[in-house]
C-alpha cells in the first residue's frame, strides 16, 4: 500500500525543519514590518499560506510510529496542523491516536523515505 520506507530521524532532518520553521517566522516578521496595520488581511493570507505550506511540508516528509504497538503510520496535514507536539528525550513526538491499537499517545516522529 506505502510506496515509502520508514527510517530514524537524523540531525539533519531536524536543522532541515529549524530552517523551514525560521524561514517560517522571517516571511511572517518581514511581512508584518510591510503590511500591517495597513494591510492586515494581506498579511493573514500570507500567514495561512506559509503557516500551511510548512505543516504540508512536515506531513509529506515525516511519519509517526506507535510507541504501544510500533505501528508505522502517516497522518494528514489536517492532524499535523492541530495535534499537540514536543520534544523528548527521544527525539520528536506528536500526540497521536495509533489507527493499529487505537491507543493514544506520543508517536515518535520518523523519516519518510521513497522507496
Ligand atoms: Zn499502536
């Protein structure tokens, strides 16, 4: 059915993700020093558009598994964007229910790699 191949997330994954995050917050920044308060809803597009682009960029690159079960799994960009996250001892997690056991709980974040 997945045509990827899961692995451990590297350092560089996460200075990958610090990039695109602070990427993130410069357009946001540099955005505001321009449009606001003039053009607020200019810049709310702008927020939504990036704030999106980098929650879809998250989904297509990284998965979840079920620390319960070890059930590898993907999840929308949707459930990306609202389910909360953190950082362990063991790298990334987000707070996920398991679609295996059904379980809820702090689902490591693993690389997604094209097979
Ligand atoms: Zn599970």
């Amino acid at each position: 059915m997945t045509q990827y191949q899961y692995q451990e997330t590297t350092k560089e994954d996460w200075i990958m993700t610090i990039i695109y995050i602070a990427a993130f917050v410069a357009i946001i920044i540099i955005g505001a020093i321009f449009l606001l308060p003039a053009h607020g809803y200019i810049w709310l597009i702008l927020f939504v558009g990036s704030l999106f682009l980098l929650v879809r960029w998250h989904t297509k690159n990284f998965a979840y598994r079920c620390p319960k079960c070890g059930h590898e799994f993907e999840i929308s960009t949707l459930t990306d964007f609202v389910s909360p996250h953190g950082l362990g001892k063991g790298g990334g997690w987000k707070y996920l229910k398991c679609p295996k056991c059904n379980r809820r709980s702090r689902a490591t974040v693993i690389k997604k790699i094209k097979k």
